[in-house]
C-alpha cells in the first residue's frame, strides 16, 4: 500500500514537472499488470493495421527483470497486433533492458500466432488500452515513455535515510 502511494505520489510529480513552461507533454497510458509491474503505452502511437486489428508499443516496467536477488529493476519494450474483434494478440517484437538501458536481449518472432488477449495480465493491460480506449489505466502527462520508465523504477527504491540530528553541544 505504501509503495503504491508512493508510485502514485511519483507520477503526479511527473505530471507536475512536466507541465513545466519548457516542456511539451504528451498522454500516456499506465496500467498495473502485476504484482511488481506496469505497462506503459502511448495512445497516439496505435496504429490501424485493418478494420479489427491495431499495431502498437507496450513498454513494461517490471521490479526485477532478471527474477533473481536483490531485485534488478528493467523493462520490456514490445511490438504486438492486436484483433479488436476476436480478441486475440501476437507480439512481434520484443527488447528487454535493464535499469541503466542496457539491452539485456532482443528477439523478432519468426512466428507470429495470435493467442488470447487474456493469456497474461499484461497482454491483457495493453489489449484494453489498445482495443478498449484505456480500460481502468491511469491517464498521466508527461515528456516521454522514458521519463515515465525512470518515474516508475524510481518507486522502488528504498526511501531516503532520515537526516540525523547533529551531536548535541558538550556544556563548557
């Protein structure tokens, strides 16, 4: 509960900073799609492939990328269709980094199949934001998907030690 206030607290200062004078902020979508994760999409990034199918870049922001000890934060930029009418999904693309953006690995598929919108929970978040026009997503403004990622991570980080009180002046 405490992280989640504190994710919260970190996107609506996001949001703030980035309604700045300089800068130029765009809409993205954020959806929780796990217990430790979130998927970012931008709407004005989908695409019409055809009447019942759309194209569009879903970046997921996971706690620990690599599931190992200590959590490493990282995150999934993917490619996927998705059919409106029946549906279905089938990713395209993919490309996993770490916190610092170091690419972590990088595959096309050479076979796309659809399979069900609702196979995973974050097929199923970008599936509603694709098809659905957000379904239940947070609505933020920000500079880039970039600033959002850094924004996300960042609420994982432990909080900040507590300033210590200087020693206490020794009476003469």
């Amino acid at each position: 509960m405490r992280r989640t206030a504190r994710l919260i607290a970190g996107l609506a200062g996001l949001a703030a900073a980035a309604v700045g004078p300089a800068a130029t902020a765009a809409t993205f979508y954020v959806v929780q799609s796990g217990h430790d994760a979130w998927t970012i999409m931008d709407p004005a990034g989908i695409e019409q492939v055809d009447p019942s199918v759309r194209r569009a870049w879903a970046v997921r922001v996971q706690r620990n990328i690599l599931n190992g000890d200590p959590p490493q934060p990282g995150y999934v930029r993917t490619l996927s269709e998705y059919n409106c009418d029946t549906d279905r999904v089938r990713w395209r693309e993919f490309s996993a980094f770490s916190r610092s953006g170091a690419l972590l690995a990088s595959k096309v598929n050479p076979n796309p199949e659809w399979g069900p919108a609702d196979e995973a929970t974050d097929l199923q978040s970008a599936f509603r934001v694709v098809c659905r026009g957000g379904g239940g997503a947070t609505v933020i403004a920000a500079e880039s998907v970039a600033k959002v990622v850094i924004s996300l991570m960042s609420a994982w980080d432990p909080p900040p030690a507590a300033p210590t009180a200087p020693p206490a002046a020794k009476p003469r």
